[in-house]
C-alpha cells in the first residue's frame, strides 16, 4: 500500500510518500542522517520516536521539500511523515499519540509571516521622524 501525504510550515511544502519496505527515509533523494543540522534531522525523525521503533523498519518514507529555510522544511517534512504514518497504519492509538505529544505533527501551522507595507521598514514598523 502506498500513502501520500503533505505537510506546510510558512513557505515550506513537504509531499511524503509511504509504502511497505525495510526501513529507508529519504529526504530530497539523500538519506535522512545525511541531512544538516542535526536539529533539522532529529525533528523530521520524532513521529518515529513517538511511534514504536519498529514500525520505521516495516516502511519506506520518501520526502520531497521545497520553500522555505532549513527548520520550516523540517517542520513540514515531520507533519507530512506523521500524517503518512497515520494514515498508512490506520491507528487510532497512534493518532491520539501524536495529538497529545504535539498538535503540529499532524495539523499544518497556518500562520504566515506578515507582508511589508509602505511607510517603513517591514511590516508594522515605521521609519523614523526627524524634527530637527
């Protein structure tokens, strides 16, 4: 059987590809462990750790990202996994585990970062007035 699923974190989108294997997780066609910061790693890892260890060895996750930095691509590479993992296993169980750990594991973080506006600098901040 063969799930897809996505997850977004600001300007990243991460498509997951689940299917019955040996163990592999690969993001962007690289093995996961090849991937840098180790923080970066770690998280896209947690709904695995959160999850039986034996149920990496039963699958093969396949992660393409693109957008965003390094910590919002692992952000959204760790709510696709968690969704496909949820959706491959059909386990209730599992779901309400990864609910109560984090809520993000498997609903998107929808907030944005706010567009810049005329009159300054960013988004709310004004250039300052001189009166001398």
């Amino acid at each position: 059987m063969v799930t897809n699923t996505s997850g977004k974190k600001k300007t990243a989108i991460a498509r997951a590809t689940i299917r019955d294997g040996t163990g592999k997780v690969r993001v962007n066609s690289r093995p996961v462990e090849l991937v840098e910061p180790e923080l970066a790693q770690l998280k896209m890892l947690e709904p695995f750790r959160i999850a039986a260890e034996e149920l990496r060895d039963d699958v093969d996750v396949e992660v393409s990202i693109e957008g965003g930095g390094v910590m919002g691509q692992a952000d959204a590479a760790r709510t696709a996994i968690a969704r496909g993992l949820v959706q491959h296993t059909n386990d209730a169980e599992l779901r309400d585990a990864y609910m109560e750990f984090d809520r993000s594991l498997l609903v998107n973080d929808v907030r944005q970062s706010e567009s810049k506006k005329w009159g300054g600098p960013g988004a709310r901040a004004r250039y300052q007035k001189s009166y001398r």
